[in-house]
C-alpha cells in the first residue's frame, strides 16, 4: 500500500500534468481559430478551380495532345503518396488516422502490382513508415509551416513532386491528409493530384454534377492548361495543408481537454485514497496510544 508521502507526490505530479495540458489546450484553442478561418477561407478557391479545370478537362481528355497532368502516362506502373502529418504530437488520434489509411493504401498498390513512391510531411509520418516502408520513403520535408503555411511553402513542394513526374519517377499522385470538419471530427481523405481527376462528364471527385458550370476560354484549352494543371497542383496542396493545420489544432484541443478531465478525475481518487489513508493512520496511532495507557493504568 503506498505511502502518504507517496500518494502526496503523486497528486502534487498529476496537478502538475493537469495545468500543462489545460495550458496547451487553451494555446490549441486560440491557434485553432486562425486556422480554421484560413482553411475555410481558402476552399471557394480551390473548389472553384477544380470546377473551371474540370469543365476544360473533360474537352480535352480525348485529344492527343493533352498534358499530362491531365491524362497522365498512361501507364499506372509507379505511384506516389504524399502522407502530410505534423511535426509534433499530443493530438489524439490525428497522426494515427493518416498513417492507418496510408499503409492500407501502400498494402493496396503493392498487392496490385504497382510500385510505391513516399513523400513524408511532417515527422511523425517519417518516424511512422520509417520502419516498415523505409525502403520506399523518396523524401521526408519538415517544419512545414512551422509559423504559419504559406503558399510559396505548398509552390515548393509541388515543384519536388513536378520534377519527379517530369522525370518520370512515377505516374500518379495521392495526398492523403486530414480534411477539418469540427474541433472533434477530421476526415481521413485521399485526394488524387496526378492525374487530374476527371469523368466523362467534366465532374470532379469534390464538385456534384448540378454544380459544374460551362465555360469558353480564350486563349485556347492546350495554352490555358499548361499554365493551370501545375497552378492547381500547388493550390491543392496548399488547401490539404490548411485542412490538416486546423485539423491537427482540433485534435490537440480535445485532447488536451480529455486530458485535463481526466487528470481531475485522478486527482479526485487520489485525494480520496489519501484521506483514508491518513484517517486510518491516525486511527491506528490512537488505538496504540489508549491500549499503552490501558496496559500502564492495569500495571
């Protein structure tokens, strides 16, 4: 049975923890808002263009000159996933979501016979897959958006994956990130970025039919999709990116919440389990002093 000195060690501990994580909780809170203003902010942009490329697209695809951003190699030997994590953890099961669907995702290709390519963001994807697909991880970027993402920060990175397909290292691309919905639910997504996903009809995977608009472009459809696939390439990352910054600030925020809570509760049995202690120590030393003073008053 611990001792009191024990059990007061480890309130004062669990005390200790409960204001850490009720600290990083509130700076999970504030840090949360901007990011969740930005990540809405930046999705009538994203959504808007993949409706314009979508609709271009869908005139394009069947010519022989298209780009191959648009229609890729056609050829599906050589996949690329880009698995964007955090830097940092204590975020519940936000990094751990990402890597499970990256991993059946790897399982995936590789049963199907397509060799896979890696590109980690942040470094719990690295550390995550290190191990088990180190062989396959081509690169691993940290610190991205150790401030605040930036656009110029997504322009990089997808001037990295530009200049591997160019090379061609590989034949298709896929994100896989956390899309923010509330402060308690983030959505696994895989999002294909190379090549542009498309259907006959000019419909995108994010945009519903009723929604696609027509459009006539001046200059042509070869000039204006040349200049718009590797635009759209950044400006997808650069909305993932956003997603999974406020995603990653939700998910910290509850936990940390849960933390705290959950630390109170501990705290409170602590406390109980001391009291009792201590009741029962103190009863224990006023049954020794009275039977001492029986035995003297009997000698």
């Amino acid at each position: 049975m611990p001792s009191l000195k024990d059990l007061r060690v480890r309130i004062r501990s669990v005390q200790s923890t409960q204001k850490i994580t009720a600290a990083m909780k509130v700076v999970a809170a504030s840090r949360l808002r901007r990011a969740q203003e930005q990540a809405e902010a930046a999705r009538p942009y994203a959504q808007r263009m993949q409706r314009v490329l979508g609709s271009l697209a869908a005139r394009m695809a069947g010519f022989p000159g298209a780009p191959p951003l648009l229609v890729g190699t056609g050829k599906n030997d050589t996949h690329l996933i880009v698995v964007a994590t955090s830097d940092r953890g204590l975020a519940g099961g936000f990094n751990a979501s990402i890597l499970r669907e990256a991993r059946r995702r790897i399982r995936e290709l590789e049963t199907a016979g397509t060799r896979v390519m890696i590109l980690t963001i942040g470094r719990k994807g690295r550390d995550g897959l290190r191990r088990d697909y180190g062989r396959v991880i081509h690169d691993s970027l940290t610190d991205v958006g150790r401030r605040h993402i930036s656009f110029e920060e997504a322009q990089e990175i997808a001037e990295r994956i530009l200049v591997l397909f160019r090379a061609g290292a590989f034949d298709s691309c896929t994100i896989i990130f956390n899309r923010f919905r509330s402060a308690i639910t983030q959505i696994v997504t895989a999002q294909q970025l190379i090549p542009f996903p498309v259907t006959a009809e000019g419909e995108t995977a994010d945009v519903p039919p009723a929604t696609v608009g027509v459009y006539e472009f001046e200059p042509s459809e070869e000039e204006i999709l040349g200049e718009l696939l590797p635009q759209n390439l950044a400006v997808q990352i650069y909305t993932a990116l956003l997603e999974n910054a406020a995603s990653e600030q939700g998910a910290r925020m509850t936990a940390m919440d849960n933390a705290t809570r959950n630390a109170g509760e501990m705290i409170a049995r602590l406390t109980l389990n001391y009291n009792r202690t201590r009741q029962a120590a103190i009863t224990k030393e006023l049954i020794e002093i009275i039977s001492g003073a029986e035995s003297l008053r009997a000698a």
